[in-house]
C-alpha cells in the first residue's frame, strides 16, 4: 500500500527528541571512558572506591530524574522520594545478606562427620543474621529471603504498593501544595522510626550490611564487581531517562504539565487529575526503588538514617 502523501511521515521518538539521543549518548561515552580508565578492567587509573561512588552518583541522578518529573512536571513537591529509594536498596539488601550468609554458614557447617539438614542452616543463618538484636528466629518477613526473583519483585511492588495506597488517599483527598509535602515528609519520618525498631525485622539501626558481597561471586574481586554496578546503574539510568522523556511527551506531558500549573482549570475541562497524579507518583517510586537497589549494594550498608526525612530534602 502506498503512503498516504497527506499523512507526515513517522518519526522515532528519538529522532523527533534529539536532546535525548544527545543525552544518551553522553552517557554512554561517560562510561565508555571509566571503563577504559577504571580499575580491574582497564588501566587502573580510576580506583575502585571511586568506582562505586561515581556508581552511586548515577543512581542518585536516576533518582533526581524521578523527582524532575514528579515535581517539575507535575508540580507534586514530594518530601518521601528517598523513603521509596530506601525501600529498593532493603528489598535487594535482604537477599544479599540472607544468601552471603547461608553461604558460610554451610561452609562452616559442612567441616561435621554428619551433614548439615536444612532446618540447622536456617537455624544458623537466623543466629548469624538476627544475633545482633538478641534473636535467633527468622521473622516471616524474611520467608523469601534466599529467592533472588522474589525479592527483586519487591525492589519494584514494595515501592510502588506503599506509593500507589500513600497517593490514592492524598490526591482523592485533593490535599495539595505544602499540605501534601508535610504528609510525605510524615510518612517518611513514621517508615524511619519503625525501622529503627529492632523488633521491625531488618535488624534495626543495625541495618543490613556486607552488601557489597555479592552470593555466587565471593572471591570475585571488588574491582570487578564495582564496575558490574557501574554499568548496570549506567544502563538503568539511560533507561530511566528514556521513560521518563516518552511519558512526559505527547498530549499526556501536556495535561501533566497543565495539572502542574491550574489544576482546577484541568479538572474542569474533564481530565481525572488524581488518576494523572497517582501514575505520576507511583511510576517515580518505582523507579526510585530501582535506584536504591544499585546504590546500597555499592555502598556496602543500608540503616534507618538513610531513609530520614533529611534525605529526602537534601
């Protein structure tokens, strides 16, 4: 069939945004770059402790990119963003201290005449874990623990349920402005104080630590798996972006931005603003727990002060 000569041709989303290509393509030579200088895998030049902090770094961009949308696209001035962030970085944190620990433990375990059963690993991985606090149980919270799929499930559900119930009851409510910054400074200050409890089940302002460990790749050098973070939060960054830049293009950036700047006039006009809002919202949580997932374990740690109000705002 022979294109319609009155229909304009279509053009790829990146080839009608090309500040978006430009950006992704700076990315792309940004981590060219460290990985040819960084350590491990390249000259040497680039340690690799700053490996991990220019591996946060992007995180935390991938982080800000989720509040330049939720705030300066949709005028939401969100006080809790880093609460979500936190949420990703203990999803992941749980399997990683879990599975490095049952790993030693059946390593210490196995130097017996008789074979260790699976209740006396659990028994020893729950002492080793939870001894800090003066327990010896595994709270159920912890019951899928050693699964990898499950709890990179909760990296995405985890963030987004709490964003999804936090959002629903505000925006129906119409709470707005500095009213709606309060509730989700308030939500973040309640989630870091029960935290901060040891019987919370993560080990209270103890947090989860050794993260950096990484199960199946102990004797994996940190140089190497420094720069493993390095790329994927690269990637995880420039696919952020990318989603990011589709959602706010096309007509529904443009009543996103219209809610920003009169609500009252889009509500009028039709539009469902809560529902805009509350996909906005969830959407940035989402990815905000995908960003906390790639930051702690390069930090090494994750306790109750990260997830402060005090993050949220600096």
């Amino acid at each position: 069939m022979a294109p319609d000569p009155a229909r304009p041709a279509r053009r790829s989303f990146l080839r009608e945004h090309p500040s978006v290509l430009w950006v992704l393509l700076a990315l792309t030579a940004f981590t060219t770059v460290v990985s040819i200088l960084a350590d491990g895998v390249g000259l040497g030049v680039i340690s690799t402790s700053m490996v991990k902090v220019l591996g946060m770094t992007l995180c935390l961009c991938l982080l800000a990119v989720a509040m330049d949308v939720v705030w300066g696209y949709c005028g939401i001035l969100s006080l809790g963003h880093f609460a979500f962030f936190g949420l990703g970085g203990y999803a992941i944190g749980m399997w990683l201290m879990y599975a490095r620990t049952e790993i030693l433990v059946r390593q210490s375990l196995a130097s017996g005449v008789i074979p260790p059963t699976e209740r006396e690993v659990a028994e020893g991985v729950a002492a080793q874990i939870f001894g800090v606090v003066g327990s010896s149980d595994l709270p159920a919270l912890w019951s899928f623990a050693h699964s990898l799929p499950f709890q990179l499930a909760m990296v995405v559900i985890v963030p987004g349920l709490l964003a999804l119930v936090f959002g629903w009851l505000a925006f129906r409510s119409r709470v707005t402005g500095v009213y709606l910054s309060i509730l989700t400074q308030a939500m973040t200050l309640a989630l870091s104080l029960y935290l901060f409890q040891n019987d919370s089940g993560l080990r209270g302002n103890n947090g989860l630590s050794g993260l950096q460990n990484i199960p199946g790749f102990l004797d994996t050098p940190q140089s190497i798996i420094s720069i493993w973070f390095f790329w994927a939060s690269a990637v995880a960054l420039g696919l952020g972006y990318l989603l990011f830049a589709w959602v706010v293009s096309g007509k529904f950036g443009s009543v996103v931005r219209a809610i920003r700047d009169n609500e009252p006039r889009v509500r009028f006009l039709g539009y469902g603003v809560e529902g805009y809002k509350l996909f906005v919202f969830t959407l940035t949580a989402v990815v905000s727990g995908v960003a906390g997932a790639l930051y702690y374990p390069q930090a090494g740690i994750i306790n109750p002060a990260e997830i402060a109000p005090i993050a949220s705002i600096y």
